[in-house]
C-alpha cells in the first residue's frame, strides 16, 4: 500500500483519477462555502453592535485573527510545498469566510445610528463588502461614523496584507502545477 500511495499521490488508487475524485473535494468545499452564506443570513446578528459594543468587537477581532492565522498557515504549506496541501481549496473558503465575517460587522454596526447611510440589510453589507474588496467605491452606501470608518480600514488593511498574500501564493501555486504538468505532458508526448 505504501508504494501505491507514494507512486500515484492517492491512498489505494492507481492510474488516473475519475471525474468524480477529482471533483470531490471541491464539491465539499463549495457545500462549506454554501454553509457560511446560509449561516450570514440565519446567525442572529441583531444581538450584536450598539446593545453590545465590546462583545461585537472582540468577537470580530478573534474570528479574523483564527483567519489570518489559518491563511498564513496555508501559505506557508503552498510556500514550502507540504506533501498534502490543498491551499486552492482551502484558501477560497477562508477569503468567503473572511467576507461574510465583515458583512455581519458592517450589518451589527449600521444598527447604531449615524454610522452608515444605505446599508440596511444583509445583502446591503454583503454587497458594500464586496465593494470595499474590490476597492470599486460605487459611494451608495458610506461609512459616516468612526466605527464605520475604522471597520472599513480596517477591511482595507485585512485585505491588502492576508487577502492578497493568500491570493498571489495561491495564483504561484497554481501556475507552479500548470506549468509542471505541461512539462510532464511533453515528456510523455516525447516518448510516445
């Protein structure tokens, strides 16, 4: 078994991978990613924000640092190649994650008034999360307060030092696999 397992990469499998197999994993990564859309609209995050300032915000700083260090974790595991590794799957969740997280803070915080002008709704925070990812910047809905603000800094700053780390060693990676299956590909065409 040991043999099989280091010669096709796969616990007992040899020769090419099904359709299935291969689609597996992501298939139970998109039903996680599903799972944390569902979850943003059902959590009850009117119990958080203005009724519970200091509850929300520790809350928001634990769940992104768990992210962060998750993220960092899986880029050292694409970084240093670890036999086993699946940061493109992985990664993908953590950025969802990491978006639905500061839709339900901007959500909790447009509670207190002044904060934000047009953002009423989950999808409305969703939607301005996005935004602020993208750094697009439409001006339909504007953070007015200082929390608001400081949240979308904050987002801002998240974004350009975990976000975009996750990202561009994920863009490596999977250039690096590319790039080594087509020279397997033309190894074998040199044989045939």
């Amino acid at each position: 078994m040991t043999g099989r397992r280091a010669a096709t990469g796969r616990t007992g499998t040899t020769g090419p991978r099904t359709a299935w197999q291969a689609a597996r994993p992501w298939l139970g990564r998109a039903g996680v990613a599903v799972a944390v859309g569902v979850a943003y609209f059902l959590l009850p995050l009117d119990h958080l924000g203005p009724g519970r300032p200091v509850l929300s915000w520790l809350l928001l700083t634990l769940v992104l640092i768990a992210v962060a260090a998750l993220l960092l974790r899986q880029v050292r595991d694409a970084l240093v190649e670890r036999p086993g590794a699946r940061p493109g799957l992985v990664i993908a969740l953590l950025i969802v994650l990491t978006v639905h997280v500061f839709a339900a803070a901007y959500y909790a915080l447009a509670k207190q008034p002044g904060e934000f002008a047009g953002l009423h709704t989950r999808v409305d925070a969703l939607y301005f999360t996005v935004v602020t990812l993208a750094t697009v910047g439409y001006g339909d809905i504007t953070p007015r307060g200082q929390a608001a603000r400081t949240l979308a800094v904050l987002q801002i700053l998240y974004t350009f030092v975990f976000l975009t780390a996750a990202a561009t060693t994920l863009t490596r990676r999977v250039r690096d696999m590319v790039v080594r299956r087509t020279e397997q590909d033309d190894r074998r065409e040199g044989r045939d």
